[in-house]
C-alpha cells in the first residue's frame, strides 16, 4: 500500500507494507534493557485460589497475564513535560497527532574532560539539514545489538548537552528520538538540563507559559544500522496511558 504525501509543497511517496519498526520489544526475561536501577519487568498470569490465567495450566479458556513494567526505565516510551514538573500532564494529551516528516542522523558521543560521553552542539549541528522536518531521530555509535537488552544503572551512559536540545527546539523539533536511557545525565541531581531545554521549561513548579506542552521526547529506541540516515516520515504508535510516560512505538517509513 502505497501513498503519497504532500508536505510543505513537495510531494513524497512512502509505502505502508514496509514499516521500520525503531522500537524496543518488552519482554520479562534478562533480554529486557533496563534503566534506573530497576528489576526486570513482570509479566504473569493472574492467580485465583486455584485458578491461572493460562491455557497451558487446564484451568482456564484464555491467557491472562498481568503485566508490572516502568515506562522510562524498561524500553521504548515517549514521554511529555509532564516527567519533570510538580503538577500532572499527560502525554496521552500532549500527543495528538502521530505523523510526522523526521531526520534520521547518526552520531559519536564525544568524550568529555570529566569523562562524560556527549552529544554535543557542534555534532548536532554538523548533521542538521533543514528540511521544515518535525522530528529527529538520534542514533548514536556504537550501534550495538545490544542496546536492546543493555543493562544501564550505574554505567553513566552517553546523553545530549542542553545547548544541542536548545538548537533543536529553535529549528522548530517538536518531538526528539534517542537511543539512550536520557537525553540528561544518568546523575545529575536533579538538573536534567536537556530535557528542560527542549521542552522550554524554566519553572518546574509553576509551569511557565512559553513551556512547550505538544513536545515529545522518546527515549530507549533501536535504529537498525541497516537504516541509512536521512528524511523519512515518522509514525510514533502511543499506548494511552494517561501518564507523563508511555510505552510506545515509532515506526519509520523510507521515501520512496
Ligand atoms: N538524572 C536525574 C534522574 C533522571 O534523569 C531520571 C530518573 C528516573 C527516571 C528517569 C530519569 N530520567 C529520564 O529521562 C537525577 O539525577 O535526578
């Protein structure tokens, strides 16, 4: 199935029978990637006295699991301003539309004085093509296969400098992939300079006005190295959890 799109006067065609899956399959085995200094998540099925929620055990017609998982900490989620501020949004509201034209870049953390692996402004601005794209998708080397299973407490894992989520925010980036735990620093104390950055917040407490509530951040994505960079047309799938947090799925669609 084929269709073509007309974006900002130009016309590009994508074909729907050959989505790009960016996502992270969740699973309760070691094979989950884990953040955050959690367990592994759980998925279960539901016991009632001598009942189980499983066709394989005889007592039940259907499977019926109950699943115990953390958006931010067990795989890919997109996630609203709503993580970092006193007062409750919800990304199932910040999200209401799911297209979008995005660029798709790849780049080396560099190495910092103090150790720290970065994605710095110079990097981002290196790969920058202005092309009224919406969203950009960060892949960072090394590209691993394992960065699907990665276990990340406590390893300081690469993140994205304020000033590289400030320049995205002003070319006019409302929704920000990573295939990392963070654009912020695993420690930090609290800062979370990037993800302040890209969503204009200033005030944490009092939500200032200006602060962007329809921006995205998704984090923990898989990008393929197969996938070469590029423009493509993005499709992020959201479950609606009326929470800052959801697990999610984008889905990426080549043009053809
Ligand atoms: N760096 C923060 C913690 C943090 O960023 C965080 C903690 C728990 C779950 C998610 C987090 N950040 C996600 O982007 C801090 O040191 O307070």
């Amino acid at each position: 199935m084929k269709a073509t799109i007309t974006y900002s006067d130009t016309d590009y065609q994508i074909d729907f029978s050959k989505p790009i899956d960016i996502s992270i399959p969740l699973i309760n085995t070691d094979d989950n990637p884990i953040a955050w200094y959690l367990d592994k998540p759980e998925i279960s099925p539901v016991v009632v006295e001598d009942w189980i929620g499983k066709v394989s055990e005889g007592k039940s017609s259907t499977n019926f699991n109950n699943i115990a998982f953390n958006p931010h900490g067990h795989g890919t989620h997109t996630e609203c301003l709503g993580h970092i501020t006193h007062d409750f949004y919800n990304v199932n509201e910040s999200l209401r539309e799911y297209f979008f034209f995005a660029q798709l870049v790849t780049i080396s953390p560099e190495v910092q004085q103090d150790g720290d692996c970065v994605i710095t402004l110079a990097q981002v601005k290196k790969v920058w093509t202005a092309n009224h794209q919406k969203a950009i998708i960060i892949r960072t080397t090394p590209n691993e296969l394992n960065k699907k299973h990665r276990k990340y407490s406590h390893t300081n894992p690469p993140y994205l400098c304020a000033e590289a989520a400030t320049f995205l925010r002003e070319q006019g980036i409302d929704h920000l992939l990573i295939d990392l735990p963070s654009v912020d620093r695993e420690e930090d104390g609290g800062q979370l300079l990037a993800h302040k950055a890209f969503w204009k917040v200033t005030d944490t407490r009092h939500l200032n006005d200006d602060a962007r509530l329809e921006a995205t951040i998704t984090e923990m994505i898989y990008v393929d190295d197969e996938v070469k960079d590029g423009f493509y047309f993005l499709n992020i799938q959201l479950a609606s959890f009326v929470n800052d947090a959801s697990p999610s799925k984008p889905v990426l669609y080549k043009i053809i």
